[in-house]
C-alpha cells in the first residue's frame, strides 16, 4: 500500500499500490479531495480539519500551520505523517527527515540513526503513540491497540495460532482512535476497526469503470429479484445515500481485453448511477461465451 490516512469521524483515505486498484476514501472532508479529477497519489489528516493531499499530476494542495506549510513547499513532501499534540513527520522529495513534538525515545533514535538504520516505516497515533520500524527491530510506545501489541509481541495474528509474522513492513496508526492498518510477510495486510466498505475495497479482484464493462445480455427487468427499482439503485448511489459496497460484487469476465459482467441489473445501476469505479470479482470466461450477447446498451423490460 502506497499510503492509508485515518481522519477524525471515522473517515480515511487509501492510496494502492496496484495499478488495479485506484485510491478511495470515505467521509466528508475526503470526499472534497476526490472530486478533483486527478487521482489522489498521497494524503495525510491533521487535527480536525488540517491535511495534505497530493495528486497524481504532482499538484499538491493543504492546510496546515504556515510554517509547517512554508516548509513543505520549500522542501517539497515524499510522505508525511501526522500525530497527536501538533507532532509530525515527513520525508522530503531530498530524502531528509524533518519532525517535530515526538516523543522522547522516537526522537533520540531518529537523531541517532545510521544509514543502516534508515527508517522503514512509521506511524504516529493519539497520546503520543507510535510505532516505527527499522531495518532490524521496531519500537513502538504509547496506548497502541491491543491487537497490534499482540503481533508485535508474539509476532502472530490475533486468533490465528499458524500464521507467523516474518516481517514488518509497513504501519499506519490513526490519531484519532483504535484503527490501524498493517502490512507484514512482504504483501501480507492485517487491519482493525475499519468499514464493510473498506473490507470490499481491499479483498476485491480490480476496481473497474463500470462504463467500461459490457453486458451479457440485450435486455434485463426493471427490477431485482428482491423487487427493488434498479432505477432507486442508481439513484441512491448518486445521491451517496447508497455506497457500491452495498450491492454484492459483480462477476466480470475477460475476453479479446474487454471485461463483460454476469449481473446485468447491477452493471446497469452502477453504470446510470455517476460512481467512476466499483469492485469486482474476476471469473473464468464461461464455456457458452459464445451465446451471450455483447452490448454496450441495454433494453429494459417492464413487467
């Protein structure tokens, strides 16, 4: 994972590595980030309302205390990471640390470090809690969430007695509660007190543009087999009183590089609804591929 921020009011944003997957968040602040048109390539929460956010064209835009913001705009920002109490720390587009306000023990081993002793990765969380990884250990200190402290001690999963934790790769807490997000054993992910909407978000196959899937079929019902209007579908998810993860995964298949849905209904609502992405569950090409139509347009009956 490229980057996972944790804002106030249980929003966050998620930036993959995966040219599969594109970034996605949740809440009303990130919300604002995402309507720009170029895609987030980095983001950072600060306080209640401060942030950074960098876009893919290499744009950067934030809201921070001026002199933080001078110094970011001089020195130009790799990542940054924001904690409790006005601490931070980010990596300049030179490859110098800059911190300020850690906690004692991080900032005596941040000035002591080596070049061997380069930081790998670190997180800072509510309370002055943090946990940093280096090239040959890990400290950490502070109200840290139990199950995390689990997996840092016995370097397993919590309720998983097999499964064994060979490295630590990367770490981020929030400041503002109990999450976090872990990422072990060189792709291996572990995360705690986040939304069904991320769970789908990260156990999906890609994230597609639902204009860019086909349908399977020349007609479909107006209806679901529950009864409801796939026309009210697409209208909540536009309105955002509905999220996509609120509708099972569609099943898509490929085939000469274009990708064709089984759930016509749902590509329909996705596709009439605004929503530029949607996760899905990537299937064998059926045997009887051949007897399906492929269309870009549909015929809807009413029944």
């Amino acid at each position: 994972m490229d980057c996972v921020a944790f804002g106030p009011q249980d929003s966050y944003v998620v930036v993959p590595t995966s040219e599969d997957f594109v970034s996605f968040g949740q809440g009303e602040l990130s919300r604002s980030w995402f309507q720009d048109q170029s895609s987030i390539a980095y983001a950072a929460y600060s306080g209640d309302d401060g942030y950074f956010v960098r876009y893919e064209d290499g744009r950067s835009a934030w809201r921070l205390h001026p002199t933080l913001g001078k110094l970011i705009k001089r020195e130009g920002v790799e990542w940054i990471i924001f904690g409790s109490d006005d601490s931070y720390i980010f990596k300049s587009d030179k490859g110098q640390l800059h911190w300020y306000n850690l906690p004692d023990e991080l900032d005596r081993r941040l000035k002591s470090s080596r070049p061997s002793d380069e930081l790998v990765s670190v997180a800072l969380g509510s309370n002055s809690t943090y946990v940093a990884i280096f090239p040959t250990d890990f400290i950490w200190h502070g109200c840290v969430p139990d199950n995390l402290v689990h997996i840092l001690q016995t370097r397993k999963l919590p309720g998983d007695k097999k499964a064994t934790v060979e490295t630590l790769d990367a770490v981020w807490l929030s400041a503002y509660d109990e999450r976090f997000y872990l990422e072990y054993n060189g792709g291996a992910a572990y995360w705690c007190g986040l939304d069904s909407y991320f769970a789908t978000m990260m156990t999906c196959d890609a994230m597609l543009n639902p204009l860019e899937i086909s349908y399977t079929q020349d007609s479909i019902s107006a209806s679901f087999a529950d009864g409801r209007s796939i026309y009210d579908a697409a209208k909540s998810l536009n309105n955002h009183t509905m999220r996509i993860t609120d509708f099972p995964m569609i099943n898509v298949f490929e085939h000469a590089g274009r990708y064709f849905s089984k759930n016509n209904r749902r590509l329909w609502a996705f596709r009439n609804s605004g929503v530029n992405f949607a996760p899905v569950r990537i299937i064998a090409k059926p045997s009887d591929f051949d007897n399906f139509t492929q269309r870009k347009e549909i015929y809807i009956r009413y029944n």
